[in-house]
C-alpha cells in the first residue's frame, strides 16, 4: 500500500479537500476506483477517511463505474485480504437507491468496530450507524462527519480532473474507460485492453469510434 501522504495526495487529485506533507505528484491522475479501494484499507487507523470517502460518495457516487470498483476490490483482496469497510460503502450506496453496489452489502462473519476499538458504550448514548450497522460493522453516529463541503464540487472536479470529466461526457462505464486512456497516450487497443483488464474486442470498437469523432470534442 502507499503511505498515507501518498494516499491523500492521490485523495485530493479524485477530489478530496484535505491536507498532507508534500510528495511528489504522479506524472498522470491517479485512478478513482483504485484510489477508493486503497483508502478503504487505511480507515481503521485514520478515523476521518470514513467520513471523507462518504462524503465524496454523497456528491459523486453516480459517477463511480461499479463493475470498476468491484474489479478493483477484487484485485486488491488477492494481495491485501478483505476490508469490511467495502461493505460499508456498498451499504451506503444502496441507501442512496444506487442499486449497482447491492451485491456488495454482505454481513460480515464476525462485528467489526470502527478504529478496532469496541464503541458499545458511545453507541448506547449517541447511536449506531444504521447503514453500517446493517453489515456488521459498529460504528457511532457521533464518529462520521459527512460534509458535502469537503471534496470538491461537481462543477470543480470536471474541470480538474479528466477521467471524471469522461464520464460526464460518456457515462459512468468502460467507454469513458477507454477514451482517458487513448486521452492519456495509450497508442493501440492492446495497450488499453491490458491497462484496463478487458477484452480487446470491446477496446477496439470504441478505439476506432473515438478516431472518428476526437476532432469534434
């Protein structure tokens, strides 16, 4: 896994407003699925990730692609194992009606608590969160800060980042995908169809569309 400085510089290139020593910048974007998935597994030790990863899931979860998110969970339990707070998330965007993540709200086999710290005496005065509670995991209503104000706004992160700016353009799905990453420099659809992990076929459709239409946009 990255460091944390790491990880909230790649946080705030996704559209997280928050602070951390300097690093240096990676030469492209970094990837919003990917970026999601590593944060996941860094909340039991920084608290407030939970709260800022929600809130960016409040202001911009339509436009996550899920088939992406769950191949990159996937990819990440082979060498990282698996994090309850995946199900957390998916939790979250089923109760936000974003059906596309219902196959990811699965009870845990054993209750975790946030910070693996047992917070039954702070849920019995300020409650439990309901959507969390819901898979498993026990987490007080008074330790989630969900503030719309803390990633950046639509409006700031089309402009700021491409690969969201794509899926404005294109949808939320592998299109989108594809075209950043002929946008990035990728020169064949073997190059994408290995950087991506999908079929060639379905890459070189959209790499000879997107010739034919990239002086227009």
């Amino acid at each position: 896994m990255y460091n944390i400085d790491e990880l909230f510089r790649d946080l705030e290139a996704i559209g997280l407003r928050v602070t951390y020593s300097k690093v240096p910048k990676l030469s492209g974007e970094p990837d919003i699925e990917k970026t999601i998935v590593r944060a996941l597994y860094h909340i039991d030790d920084e608290g407030r990730l939970l709260g800022l990863i929600i809130s960016w899931l409040k202001v911009h979860g339509t436009h996550l692609i899920a088939d992406k998110l769950f191949k990159e969970y996937d990819s990440a339990k082979r060498y990282l194992g698996e994090t309850p707070w995946f199900n957390g998330i998916c939790s979250y965007l089923l109760l936000q009606k974003d059906h596309r993540f219902k196959k990811g709200v699965l009870k845990l086999k054993k209750t975790h608590h946030l910070g693996n710290r047992d917070q039954s005496s702070l849920i019995k005065l300020k409650g439990a969160i309901d959507f969390l509670e819901e898979v498993g995991i026990l987490a007080a209503e008074s330790s989630l800060r969900i503030r719309e104000s803390d990633v950046f706004s639509v409006d700031e992160l089309v402009k700021s980042n491409r690969q969201y700016r794509n899926r404005y353009i294109f949808g939320a799905n592998w299109r989108a995908e594809i075209i950043t990453s002929i946008q990035n420099g990728a020169q064949n659809p073997n190059q994408v169809s290995k950087l991506l992990g999908i079929a060639r076929s379905r890459v070189g459709i959209v790499f000879k569309e997107y010739s034919l239409i990239k002086k227009y946009i």
